[in-house]
C-alpha cells in the first residue's frame, strides 16, 4: 500500500465561477473546459500532478456551490465529495477552498461554512490579477491568522500562477492533522449555522484585512448600463446573434468551396491513377465523395465556435439569461436554461449536460427536452449544402447576404417551436409552484486568443477525429451496402438500384415519399442517426455509386425540386436524428419514457412539418 | 437606477424555503446594503440586485422576500 499512501488526495472547492478549474488546468496540465459563468463544471473531475517533493497529489475538481445545503444536483456532488459522503469516494485528505480576491464578500462565507467541517484546509485567493488592477490590497498573513489556516495567492491564468499553491499543498503534512482525519469515514456536517452569523465573521474580517477603492469594477458597471439596458441590451443581443450566422455563411464560403475544390480534384486524380474496380470505387465514391463533402464544412463549424468560444469567456451569456428571462419564463423555461441551450447550438449533448446547473428540476426537464430542437453544428451540413444549391447568392437589403438569412430562418424555425414545445410542456404540467432563477452575474472578462486559439484547435481536431472515425466507418459500410449484391447480367440501371441499400432505401420511400424524398434521401437517412453529418456524406456516396460525376451541390440542384428540399431542411429543424443524443438523454434523467417522450413528439413534429413544407411547396409550384 | 437601500430581512413563504436560505447565503442579511441595478427589458422583470461585491439576477418573486429600508440621508 506503499503507492498509495504516498498520494495526497485534495478537491478544489469554491463558490462558482472563482476560477476552480482554471486552478486545475494549470496544476494538472489538463484543458477541462473554463468559461465566465457560474455552473460550468458539473461533474467531479480527477487529475494528477508530481509534487516538487516527489509525492504523487491527486487533484479533484469539483462544481461550485454557493452553500453545502445543496440547491441543484451539481451543488450536491460537491456536498457529497468534501464530507465524505460520495459513493466510493474518501472524503479528500486536504481541501483546497478557492475564492476569486475580488469577490471575497460572498466567497468568504462559503470558506468559514467548510471551515466548520473541521477538515485540513487550506484557501487559494485566485484572481490576484484582476484584484491588483482594481487597486484591492488584501493582507494575506492577517487574514490566514483570522481563518486559523494556510493562504495562498494564485493566478489560475498565468503560466506559474500556481507556483505558491503547490509549494504550500506540498507543506501539508497529513500525520500532522490526525486529530480530524477519519480515514475513510463520513464527516459529520454541523449544524448549519444561522447565515447572519457567518456574514457578521465575514464582515469583520474584510473589515480587517481588506481596503478596496469600490465595490463593483466600474468597467462593469458602464457595460451594464448599456448592455442590460431595455431597449439597446435587447438590440445588441439580437445584433450579435444575427451576425454570428451571416459570419458562418460569408466568411466561411470561400474556404469551404477552397477545400472542397481541393478534395474533389484529389479524388480525381486518384479516380484516373487507379484501374477500374472496387477499390477505386470505394475511394473514389465512397472516402472522397463522401468524406470530403463533409470536411469541407470545418470552416464554419470553427466560426461558430470562434462566437462560442468569445461569448463564454467575455461573461455575456448570463446577460443575456438576464434580458430573456421574462419572455423564457413565459414560455415555461427560465432565463437559466438560455446557457445549456445555446450551448445546443454547438451539440446537444454537452447542452443538455450542462441542465445540471438548473435547480429547478422541471425547469432541467423541459430545457433537455427542447434542447435537440436547437441547430447543433453536425446539421450545418445538410443545411449548407441545401442552402447553396439552392438558394441564390446574392445580397438583400443592401447588407445581408440571402444565403445567411435562409440559414437564420432556419435556426429560429428550431428556437420558436422550442419555445412552443415548452410552453405546451407548461400548461400539462399539473405542479405550478414558483420556479427559482436567482443567478449571478460575473464580472466582464477580455478572452485570451492563446485560449481560444488552443479551443478551436481541439474542436477542429474533434470534428477531423469524427470524420476519420465513425463517418469513414458508415461511409465505407454504406459504399458496400451499395455495391452488393453485384446487378443481374444486363441490368439496365447502376448497381446502387439492386443492392441491399437500394432496397432498403426503396421500402422506406413508401414512408418517405408523401413528404417528398426520394429513396436516395431514404438511404442517407439511416446512417444519418448515428452521425448527422453523415446524411450528406452519404449521400454524395449514394450518387457518385448511381453514376453522377459532378459534386454532390451540382447534382442536389439539378435533379432535386424545390419542395423536397425544403421538406428535407424542415426534416432537419425537427427530426430526432442523432442517437447519442437520445442515449444521453436517457443518461441524465435516468428515465426511458423521457427518451420515448423525446423521440416520438421530435419524429411526429418532423414528419408532420416536412409533409406541410412539401404538400404547401408543391401547390406552390415549387 | 440605482436606488440604494439596506436589507431588514429575508421572510420564508413557508417552511424549508431554499430561495429565502439561498438569498442569505447570497449576503441578504440584516443590515446589508443592497443596490438595485437594473430591471429586465420585459415588465421590468427580472432585477439585478447588487448585494456585497455581487450582482445577482432575482425574479420579483424572489426578491420580494427580503424586506429593506430605504435610505434617507445622501
Ligand atoms: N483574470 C483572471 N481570470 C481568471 C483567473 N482564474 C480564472 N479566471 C477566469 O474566471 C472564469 C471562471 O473560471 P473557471 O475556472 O471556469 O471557474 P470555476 O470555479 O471552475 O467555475 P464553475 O465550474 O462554474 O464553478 C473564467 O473566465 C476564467 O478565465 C485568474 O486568476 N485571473
Ligand atoms: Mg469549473
């Protein structure tokens, strides 16, 4: 037991948004995710570092939490972690409280609430930086002799920011502390003590060993004023929403078809180095159509994360919250749901992960349930593709380019009928007690672009890691379910027509066809479900195996109606297409009739909106 | 905007209020002074109440628990 008695086990345990996985970052060498909004850690995180004295330390990241009376289910691991209550989990030998410096009014009461627990503790005041350039002086020594233990001063930001918290975690001596370590046991929680009296500690002790010029930093108080403010706040939401999709569309295009042209004549040359045969054709219809039809979309799955990205760290999202509340409320969800579903817009499932942070637990449901009607970036694709087929490029309203208002309308096609869904969601529910919102909001911070940088890095390599994994492995099974059985001798028509998938895709037709697809659509949709990405590349594989030698934009416009089109984007807005979203689902409510729930009202609401969009398109003369 | 006031206290609407507990976690104690920041584009709903160092968004619900007194002299 050697090993394991020379590993030191500590949690970071802080109130929200103080900078607890910044810290870990920088101890573990790890990127768990850290943005400027409470509730963005919502699970306990494990890491390692080596200690200078060669002790092994094993790091625990935890959610914030405002108080140890736990208020939502993330606040309630964090309760469970440090008294030792979490299943298979001792409580930690150190505890290492985080408190952001320019926020000690609030952070402090949390501090003496775990100081009651009688555990080894030390306080790591984070955020010195930004507590120095606000002119706030705080006397370390005095205030570690009023909490009777260690504190330190870190910048979770700055490489070596840590440099004191390691020095002093590896001072800690766990003999020394016997008296209040029970190996393994639970810890008992005191009785709460009445909140005035920690905030008249509090109050004290700042008195004592802090001065500060002002209360608030006035940087934040002038953006509030504008950015909260009724009319302009509620402009400048709408201004940057909207130009996060004109940017998807205009700054993307030129990169995209750049590499989509690249792709195609690769495929090309390949087509023509190699003889005839399978092989070629499964490199050339299947990894190079296919494939590359979808790499091409990096480009704007990287812009859209670049806004993401930007709006997280900045601390805009709970203002936004806080300017949607009202009309999120009347639709049944609360201004709190507006993080984990803008968060959809990337991919619904880290959104719907990160309901975790809602207290209320109707409101979590209803937010997970609407939560895959918000456009995640896998149906940018489809989307793209239909789009630049088929609708025109070209300039409307002196300023906006046609293609990103389509592509706009097709995103509040999603975010209106989520809001009818939970409204509706709203008026079944029999239980109409009072929902919480109660939310913080940070200080406003500049992002680091090494940072976003590094983020955009990993999401391009995640997406490039999907192309290569799961979307080659369906690609390549579709190409063979494609290609066999080989036609009859004398066939008249491709071999796509007689093979497994020809048929598979024909049955469906007869389900598809009153909405307009056509059986090679019915084809990509199977796939589809495990990625959604993979509609199109799919697709692309589909024609190139019946024969069509243009790209898949050319052959879509030409052989494709109108009304089918749009019924396939009205699919899209809707359709349940995604497997793993489902599973996740199942995951965090740890209920099948919610996934049952989800999938059917998604599917009917897809098969009905497609069969409107095609019927009313086709009396249209679409 | 801007209308500072000192907290009197926090009322529960019944027993085991978690709002009326989190709002005294939050610093809603007596003798506090609180600031109210802004109000919501909507019914002016919700507030942004500054309490301490921190500025928190609460519905008209919840910030009708706590009861303050209103400053009289600059
Ligand atoms: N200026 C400055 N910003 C910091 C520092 N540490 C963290 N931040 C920023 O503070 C914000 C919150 O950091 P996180 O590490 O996500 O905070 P957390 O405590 O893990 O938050 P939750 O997981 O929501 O409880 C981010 O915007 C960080 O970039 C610091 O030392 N200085
Ligand atoms: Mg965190």
């Amino acid at each position: 037991m050697n090993g394991t008695a020379a590993t030191l086990r500590i949690a970071l345990v802080g109130n929200p948004n103080c900078g607890k996985t910044a810290l870990f970052n920088l101890l573990t060498g790890t990127r768990q995710k850290v943005a400027n909004y409470a509730g963005v850690t919502i699970e306990r995180k494990e890491g390692h570092y080596l200690a200078p004295s060669g002790r092994n330390v094993r790091v625990l990241d935890l959610p914030g939490a405002y108080s140890l009376a736990a208020n939502s289910p993330d606040e309630a691991i964090t309760r469970d972690v440090v008294t030792g209550r979490y299943p298979g989990e001792a409580a930690p030998d150190l505890i290492v409280c985080v408190a952001d410096a320019t926020n000690l009014r609030l952070h402090l009461r949390f501090v003496l609430e775990i100081a009651r627990l009688g555990r080894p503790m030390l306080l790591a005041l984070n955020m010195m930086d930004a507590a120095k350039r606000r002119g706030i002086h705080i006397d370390v020594a005095a205030l570690a002799a009023r909490l009777g233990m260690p504190v330190v001063e870190t910048i979770a930001v700055k490489r070596g920011g840590a440099a004191g918290l390691i020095a002093q975690i590896d001072a800690f001596e766990p003999l020394a502390a016997l008296g209040a370590v029970v190996a393994g046991g639970n810890v008992h929680i005191p009785q709460a003590p009445s909140a005035p009296d920690l905030h008249a500690q509090v109050r004290v002790m700042l008195a004592e060993t802090v001065t500060m010029p002002r209360r608030t930093a006035a940087i934040d108080d002038t953006l509030d004023r504008i950015v909260l403010h009724p009319v302009f706040g509620l402009a400048i939401l709408a201004a940057i929403m909207f130009l996060i999709f004109q940017a998807v569309f205009s700054w993307a295009t030129p990169l995209h078809d750049g590499i989509d042209a690249g792709i195609q004549a690769a495929g090309a040359w390949l087509g023509s180095a190699l003889p005839d045969g399978a092989l070629r054709s499964l490199l050339v219809d299947g990894v190079f159509a296919g494939l590359g039809t979808v790499l091409a979309f990096l480009p704007q799955i990287l812009i859209l994360f670049l806004f993401i990205f930007v709006l997280e760290e900045s601390g805009y999202l709970p203002r936004a919250a806080f300017l949607l509340d009202r009309m999120m409320l009347a639709a049944g969800l609360t201004g709190r749901s507006f993080i984990p579903l803008l968060s959809s817009f990337a991919c619904a499932i880290p959104g719907i992960m990160a309901t975790r942070s809602i207290p209320d637990p109707r409101d979590r449901l209803t937010t997970i349930l609407i939560a895959p009607l918000m456009t995640c970036s896998a149906r940018l694709p489809v989307y793209a593709l239909l789009i630049a087929a088929f609708v025109p490029q070209r300039t409307v309203a002196g300023i906006f380019n046609l293609q990103g208002v389509v592509l706009f309308t097709l995103y509040l096609a999603g975010i209106v009928s989520a809001l009818l869904v939970a409204w509706t969601i709203k008026r079944l529910r029999r239980d109409k007690s009072e929902h919480a919102l109660m939310m913080e909001l940070p200080s406003y911070r500049v992002p680091h672009p090494r940072d976003i940088a590094i983020g955009l890095y990993e999401r391009g390599m995640i997406f490039i890691q999907r192309v290569g994994g799961i979307i080659l492995a369906l690609t390549v099974l579709l190409w063979f379910l494609s290609s066999f059985p080989a036609p009859p001798v004398g066939a008249s028509e491709p071999a796509i027509h007689y093979s497994l998938a020809g048929m598979i895709g024909k049955a469906l037709h007869v389900v598809f066809a009153p909405i307009g697809f056509n059986w090679q659509i019915c084809i990509a949709l199977v796939p589809g479900l495990a990625a959604r990405e993979v509609a199109v590349s799919s697709l692309a594989t589909v024609y190139a195996l019946g024969g069509n030698e243009d790209g898949l934009q050319a052959i879509v416009a030409a052989q494709w109606s109108l009304a089918t089109a749009l019924s396939l984007l009205a699919w899209y807005v809707f359709a349940p297409m995604c497997i793993s979203t489902l599973a996740t689902v199942k995951r965090e409510t740890r209920s099948w009739r919610n996934v049952v729930v989800l999938a059917g009202y998604l599917f009917g609401l897809a098969y009905f909106a497609s069969l409107a969009t095609y019927q009313i398109a086709k009396a249209l003369g679409a | 905007m801007g209308v500072s006031a000192t907290v009197f206290e926090v009322n529960d609407t019944g027993p085991k209020d978690a709002i009326a507990q989190r709002l005294r976690d939050f610093g809603f104690v007596a003798g506090e002074p609180v600031r109210l920041v802004a109000r919501g584009p909507l019914g002016a709903d919700p507030l942004l109440v500054q309490i301490g160092y921190t500025r928190f968004a609460l519905r008209r619900a919840e910030a009708a628990r706590v009861t303050v007194s209103l400053e009289t002299s600059p």
